[in-house]
C-alpha cells in the first residue's frame, strides 16, 4: 500500500482532496463489515444495495461538503468517474 504524506500548507485544496485520507482509514477499519451486518435481512425486500455502499456514499459526499443525498446524482452525468 502506498504511503500518503500529509503537510501543512496554505494552498487552497480542491473538494474531493480529502477522499484519499477517508478512503484509507475506512478501509484499514471494519466499518464495512459491521454495517452490512446491522441490518436484518429477514426484513428487506431485496438487497441490492449494500448498507455499506450507502453509508460510504454518504460519507464521500460529506468529504466534497455536499449535505445532500440527492448530489450523488451530479456523478451520474459524468463520464470521467
């Protein structure tokens, strides 16, 4: 796994610079694997969507300062991502 160095600047940073530092602490933690097993399956009608996927989602967009679930559709357009 790469290093990721962190310093202190007065550089003004772009919204999604700090989904690589989320990105690796959430994947060194077991968030993931606790949450798809919070939810009960006996009472979902079909599990698609991962509780997870959402939850990491939401935390993305948190990241970019986006408050809004609805934001996650502004990817969607683009082709890049």
């Amino acid at each position: 796994m790469k290093t990721i160095k962190i310093e202190f600047s007065d550089e003004r940073l772009i919204t999604p610079s700090g989904l690589s530092l989320v990105g690796q602490v959430l994947g060194k933690s077991d968030l993931v694997s606790r949450c798809n097993k919070l939810m009960d399956k006996d009472k979902r009608s079909g599990p698609q969507i991962k509780t997870s996927d959402v939850l990491l989602t939401y935390i993305g967009l948190l990241c970019q300062g986006k408050t809004q679930y609805e934001s996650v559709n502004e990817m969607l357009e683009d082709p890049e991502y």
